[in-house]
C-alpha cells in the first residue's frame, strides 16, 4: 500500500504512539504531509497539538514539551517537522547527546503523546534512529512510484471524483502528466474543476 492509501485511513484516534513520514519524491511528499496535517485535525490553535520545525527549534525545548503531561485532554499530538536527522540529503540538527536521549524515548515513549516526526528525503537506513523507527513507528514513504502503481491509485482517485475517461484518455493523461505524481494530482483537480462548472 503506497503512502497516501495509508493516511486516507489515519485519524487522530487511530494515531500510533510514533508516526514518521518521509520521502524522496517531494511532490508526492508535500501532498501527503497535507494530507496527514488535515487527516489528524491539526489546528496550531489547538493546544492539544505541538508543532516544531526543527531547522529553527531547539531540541531541549521540543524535547520538553513531548515529555510533558498534556494539559487539556488525555493525551496530545508533537510534530516534528523538517527532522533532517532521518534522511541522507540534509544535515543533521541534533547532537550526539540529543540524538540519544531521542533513541531512548522511541525505546520507552510517552504513554501520554504521540509523536509524528517528518522529513523530505530517503531514509538513512544506515542511522541507528532510522533503524529504532523502522521497528517500532508507522513509517510512511512517500517515494517514486511504479507506472502501474501510480496507474491504480489515479484510477481510483479519478472513480471517487465521479471523473470517468474513454479509452485511452486516462492512459493520455499519464503520459501527458510524464507519470508525476504531483502533476496528475493537479490535473485530475482541473478536470474535476471543469466537470463540476459543467463543462463535462
């Protein structure tokens, strides 16, 4: 199952304790962070959500707030966004001291949090951390896909929309949108834009 058929069946509720989304094609990566955001219900006005970016955040202080008691409901949501530490393409912003005492709270997580780490980039399967969140996270990889995987998902995306293609239209509109798929995303929104105005 590709990402984004993943987290079409998230929600906040079926949320596990350490979530990481990641990935290489970031087209696919952009639209599925979205997807995530508006899956779980984040609001940045809700204080029952943390968000950090961690090219600008110190550790110590994201650190902090996941290990703290929620205040206004049972449990809370800690996102960490832009966490460089898992992929190979972008340098790391922990040290040696922070990215351990992370690989000890992944060991024994907060039974009050629920941690999302995300990321652009290919996963450094090489990284101890990496490793830890392969065992114990929901890993969701949004990289290139196969033509027949990209194929299967757009058709049913295209059947969900109410969208249907004469033969060899659809196949067209692959190609047209060099099998992308960001690019197909966006041109399945014009035509459903188009239908909807009942130009179709």
């Amino acid at each position: 199952m590709i990402a984004m058929e993943t987290i079409e069946k998230l929600s906040r509720e079926k949320l596990p304790k350490i979530t990481v989304l990641a990935g290489e094609d970031l087209g696919q990566y952009s639209q599925a962070k979205e997807k995530f955001l508006k899956q779980i219900g984040f609001d940045s006005s809700d204080l029952t959500y943390s968000y950090f970016d961690m090219s600008e955040t110190d550790y110590q202080d994201a650190e902090l707030d996941l290990e703290s008691m929620p205040f206004f409901a049972d449990e809370k949501v800690v996102i960490f966004d832009h966490f460089a530490d898992m992929t190979t393409a972008k340098k790391s912003y922990l040290d040696e001291k922070a990215l351990k005492r992370l690989e000890n709270y992944l060991q024994s997580p907060v039974e009050t949090a629920r941690l999302v780490l995300m990321a652009s980039g290919k996963l450094d399967g090489k990284r101890r951390l990496v490793k830890l969140l392969k065992r114990d996270a929901l890993v969701l990889e949004a990289n290139s896909l196969k033509d027949t995987e990209l194929r299967t998902y757009f058709q049913k995306q295209a059947h969900q929309e109410g969208l249907t293609f004469d033969k060899g239209v659809f196949e067209e509109l692959l190609v047209k949108s060099s099998f992308d798929f960001s690019d197909i995303q966006k041109n399945l929104a014009f035509l459903k834009g188009y239908k909807t105005e009942g130009n179709i």
